[in-house]
C-alpha cells in the first residue's frame, strides 16, 4: 500500500526537505528518494548551521495531512 512521507536529508552542509510517496517499507521509500533525486526533483539549500560531518536522512509518514514522528535511517557512512 502506497503512504505519504516527508523525507529530511542534511549532509555537507546542504538540507533537503520534500515528500514523497511510497510502498511503506525501506526499499520503497529508497526507490522514491532516488527515483526524485533522479529526476532532479529535489532543492539543497545551503546550512551552514550544520557541521561538516553531519550526514543523515529522516522520514516520517504523513497521515491526513498530519506528520507524525516514525523512523531515522540508521546513520551509515556515505562513500
């Protein structure tokens, strides 16, 4: 079944915040996030709040137009 999520993404000094739509399991949601990526669909905005080492992605499902706190992807390093 296809859910709505607000994805997160900071690393380098960049943020991302965007949704998308997706099976609800963690190939799905990284299929949808690269699938935008690919299209070039998503905006980085530079933070220099963020410290140089920051690296990660969030997403929480949004349900009736309400986000509601799920899941942090592990934090892994990106080669």
């Amino acid at each position: 079944m296809m859910k709505k999520f607000r994805v997160q993404i900071k690393a380098y000094q960049h943020k991302a915040d965007f949704d998308i739509e997706a099976l609800d399991t963690a190939i799905g949601i990284e299929h949808a996030i690269l699938d935008k990526i690919g299209k070039k669909d998503i905006s980085f905005v530079e933070d220099r709040h963020l410290q140089k080492n920051v690296r990660y992605i969030t997403y929480e499902e949004i349900v009736n137009g309400i986000q509601s706190h799920q899941e942090s992807l592990p934090q892994e390093k990106i080669a």
